[in-house]
C-alpha cells in the first residue's frame, strides 16, 4: 500500500479548503435569498488575487419576505404609474399653456421633470427584480445608476432651493419680484442647477473606479448608491467617504440651511402683517413647498442616517428605507402641487373632461 507524497496531500488540503470556501460562499447566498446565482462565477477571486474587479453587482430584493415578493411589486408599480402621469401631467401642462409661464410654473415643470427621470432609472430596475428576479447588474450599469441618483438628487435640492428663494422674495419683496426672476433668469438657474449637479457627482462612480473589491458583490439595496458600493471594497476608502460627505453637505446640506434661513426671513416678514386675513394668505402659498421640502430632507437624512449609524440594522429595514428614498418625492410631489396649485388643478381638469 502506497503513501502519497507531500505534494499531492498539501495540493488536496488547498482544494478542500477552497471547495469549503465556496460551499460557505453558497449558504451565505442562500440566506440571502440568491441560491440561484452562480457564486463561484462571480464573487470568489482566483487563488492567485485576493482583490478583483467584479462584472456584475447583485441587488437585494426582499430579505425575509422573497415568497410576497410578486404581491410586493404591485403597489410599486402603482406608485411608479402615479409617478409618471402625476408628473408627466405637470409637465405637459406647464408646456403647454401660455398663462402658466411664471417662473413658479416653471420651477415646478423642472422639479415634475427631474422626478420623472429619477423614478424611470430606478423603478422598472426594482420591478423586474421583484416579478423576474432578475438581481444581477452590470458594473456600467451600477455606475451609471449612481451618476443618475445621486445628480438627480443634488438637482432637485437646487430647485427646492430656488423656489424657497422665490417664496422668499414673492412675501418679502412683491415690487421687485418680477423684476427680478424673469424667464431668461429661472432658465439660467435650471441649467446651472444642472451643472452644480453634475459638477459634484460625477466624481463618484469614477472613485468607485478605482477601488477593489474581495470575496462579495451583493448589494444591501434595490439599486446602487455610492456608500453601499463603497463599502464593499477591501481597499481603503476614505476619499471616497471624504469626497462623498463633502459633496453632500456642500449641495443638500447647504441648500438645507437656506430653505430654513428662507423660511426664517418668511415666517418674521408674515408676521409683521397686521391683518389676519394676510398671514394666512402669505402662509397658504408656502405650504405646498414646504411638504414637498419635507418629503426629500426627510427620507434622505433618514437613509444617511442608517448608512451612517445602522449597521446593526435588518436588511429589510436598509431596503425599505432605500425605497422610501426614491419613491416618496416622485409620488407626493405631483398629489401634492395638483392640490394646492389652482391653476395646475383647473387645467388638468378641463383637459381630462375636454378628452
């Protein structure tokens, strides 16, 4: 009877280790919900390299809740479908008629618009994965994704800025309103609400670039965002978490501040009225920004927030929260403008009874 040499028994102990490892790899999916992704493909690194740079990222779906994932998907796509008519409404109708071309219609026609774009590049992406399970993601397509969001979103804080402003000077400053915020200058502020947006976020998938990542490409959200990539380099990170910070208090937290110094100078203007009839007047045209102000600070902080200080958290809850993020703007912005708006109301009353 034969012994077999050392070499071949140190060459069969590696091989059983690195079975082992992927038979972990395996169980770890599973617990997460995708068993059917092929693990040893796409997320274990050659023996050779430790660190790689994967093809694909794979999206969480529903931890715990994958066999309602089908009944989860309906009430989404409803959201998603008042998205893009409640928007698209407003869109078509600030475009369409000539007495709606103040600057307020139009600033609402740029904030409608930038929630069209960000639902359409999430959602259909969120549904195909709950109808379909399709998880997996390209590493182009994850990095476009966060160019999307994240400059969408610096966009939109912009322009909830410049409404804020403009409520500012319509209460404080009626004589030189007019004046001051013509056509010509709210086309200008949308085209540099663009560029700051693109100016400071763009940055971020191309730091994405240059990280490497190890054994896992399995993300804790629907979609991609810049700090759930992020974190799942093993290679140092902490320009990525600099610049990241940095930008986002520089745009969303700074744009935070003015709303609330705005609103500040409002609410001491109003009450310096003397008649009752006049506050509540001055007040009611403000109502209707300040919930859409809330429904965007809100969840983003809220998801800040879990970013920063959750990692003890269910993933349920991160995907949850990831999810009111994305959907609660586009969905409230358009309820909530068509309600309080009159002129909006009235003309996407009269096109819906001439039709």
């Amino acid at each position: 009877m034969g012994v077999a040499p050392p070499q071949q028994g140190a060459l069969a102990t590696q091989a059983n280790s690195h079975i082992g490892h992927k038979e972990a790899l395996e169980r770890g999916g599973r617990q997460h919900g995708i068993a059917s992704l092929d693990f040893s493909r796409r997320t274990v690194p050659s023996p050779n390299n430790t660190h790689f740079s994967p093809s694909s990222f794979v999206l969480a779906g529903t931890p715990g809740l994958e066999a309602a994932r089908f009944w989860l998907a309906i009430p989404l796509c409803s959201m998603y479908l008042v998205a893009i008519v409640g928007n698209g409404a407003v869109v078509f109708i600030v475009k369409t008629e000539l007495s709606l071309r103040a600057p307020m219609y139009i600033f609402l026609c740029m904030l409608a618009a930038i929630d069209l774009a960000l639902s359409t590049c999430t959602m259909p992406r969120m549904l195909s994965l709950l109808w379909f399970d399709w998880r997996e993601i390209s590493f182009g397509a994850c990095l476009l994704q966060i160019f999307l969001i994240h400059t969408l979103s610096a966009v939109e804080s912009t322009v909830l800025l410049v409404m804020a402003w403009d409520r500012y000077m319509a209460i404080c400053h009626p004589l030189r309103h007019a004046t001051i915020l013509t056509n010509l200058v709210t086309t200008k502020i949308g085209l540099a609400a663009v560029a700051r947006g693109v100016l400071f976020f763009l940055p971020l998938p191309l730091l994405i670039l240059r990280l490497s990542f190890c054994s896992s490409n399995v993300l804790s959200h629907s979609y991609c965002l810049h700090q759930d990539v992020m974190n799942l380099a093993c290679t140092s990170t902490t320009v990525n978490v600099v610049y990241g910070l940095t930008a986002i208090l520089l745009v969303m937290g700074l744009d935070a501040l003015l709303i609330a110094l705005s609103y500040f100078m409002i609410i001491k203007a109003v009450l310096q009225l003397s008649s009752r009839k006049e506050r509540v007047k001055a007040f009611s045209t403000c109502v209707a920004h300040l919930c859409v102000v809330l429904g965007f600070y809100v969840p983003l902080i809220g998801l800040s927030v879990v970013h920063r200080f959750g990692k003890g958290l269910a993933p349920l809850v991160q995907v949850v929260m990831g999810d009111v993020y994305l959907l609660v703007p586009p969905v409230l912005n358009p309820i909530v403008y068509g309600a309080r708006t009159k002129q909006i109301r009235r003309r996407i009353l009269r096109w819906i009874l001439h039709h």
